[in-house]
C-alpha cells in the first residue's frame, strides 16, 4: 500500500502541480508525485501528513486549505517492483512554501508542461485535475486558492485558470453572485492607476455544496 499527494496552486496565472525529483531507484532523479509506503498500524491520511512533509516539507494541515481523498489506483503493472496499490490524495494550497532540507528537491511544474513522469503519476494527475474542474461546479473549493479578501477578477481569474478557458465577465459574476457563496466588505483593492475594486470574502471557509450546479 502506497500514499500519493497531487498537490496543486495557481502561480504567474498557471495552474501548477507539486513534483520531487526521486532520491531512490526505480526512476532514480526522476521527477514525480510525492509519495511512499503506508506501514501497518498507519492510516493513509497519516502516511500522506508524514510523507509530504519530509519530502517536501509542506504540511497538509496546515500549508493546504482543501485536502479529500481521491481515488485509489491499483493497476496491477503499474509498479516495475511488483502489485503495488496507491491510495492517492488531492490539496490545494495558495503560497504553499516549500522546505529548504525536504529530502527529494521538490518544484511546482505547470500542469499543461509535465515532463515525463514515472508510474501512472501522469494518469493520477490528470485525474485529480479533471476532479477538480468538477469540484468547481457544485462546490466552494476555489477559496482555497485566493487570498482571505479578493476581487471578482480575481475570483474570475482562478476559476478560467482552472477550468481552462474564458469566463464571459458579465455571466460569470451574475451567476456567482446569485449563489450567495461571497459577501462585500468595505475594503477596497487598489493597483496602480487601475481603478479601485471592491473586495470580497467567502461566507464560509469550508467546503460548501452549492444548491445548484455553476457552470
């Protein structure tokens, strides 16, 4: 039994995932997932905490605002070394530092410029992208990557990051206002000559389901 963590935050407009690159054979100082085996007597959220801490030095608790569980993968070739199950694990996380004496160099990557990665991690990847892009419809779960207080660009700009693709403006803020997930605070953003943007903060600092699908 293994613990795999797709770790993911936006940066320079980019959605980008957490790499490290192997210390060990198979696919010795090749770039990957985090990840390792989950002892007897360890639950899989334990092994993932241990794990991605002294390989990256992120701690799930308390450098990610959204962590769930995400699928378990067990094709039977998919380690050179023999069956290996992999209960894999999706966070998200804004400004997540990366320890400087993590023992396996870890790098945020851009999702759309993976290199070549070994196992099925290009495969874990895409699947926990393609959860997330869903997550977005009927939940909350982009708060984890914005700021305590944003602008409705902002908010726009994480989900286009995202899902992919442009949000028509006018559409987008009438729909996500209509959900009543944000409320107005009497601060403003200002930037430059730029005109001054209201800012906004989430209702709710957890998971919430929407009553209705966004899309």
């Amino acid at each position: 039994m293994t613990v795999d963590a797709v770790i993911f935050q936006i940066i320079d407009d980019k959605l980008q995932v957490l790499l490290v690159r192997r210390s060990q054979d198979p696919f010795k100082d090749q770039p990957a997932v985090p990840g390792g085996y989950n002892p007897q007597g360890e639950t899989t959220r334990d092994a993932l905490k241990r794990i991605t801490l002294r390989k990256t030095g992120v701690d799930v608790d308390k450098d990610l605002k959204y962590i769930e569980q995400l699928y378990t993968f067990d094709t039977v070739a998919r380690d050179p070394r023999g069956h290996a199950v992999s209960v894999s694990y999706m966070g998200c996380g804004r400004e997540i530092k990366l320890g400087k004496t993590a023992s396996e160099r870890p790098f945020f990557t851009p999702v759309d410029e993976l290199p070549e990665l070994p196992y099925d991690h290009a495969d874990i990847i895409t699947y926990a992208r393609n959860r997330l892009r869903a997550k977005l419809t009927y939940t909350n779960a982009v708060y984890a990557f914005l700021p305590s207080k944003f602008t409705l660009t902002q908010l726009q700009s994480a989900y286009e990051t995202i899902l992919g693709k442009e949000l028509d403006k006018r559409n987008f803020r009438k729909k996500f206002l209509s959900l009543d997930l944000i409320r107005e605070t009497n601060e403003m953003f200002r930037e430059g000559a730029h005109r001054p943007a209201r800012l906004y903060e989430f209702t709710s600092k957890k998971l919430v389901s929407l009553s209705r699908s966004f899309d």
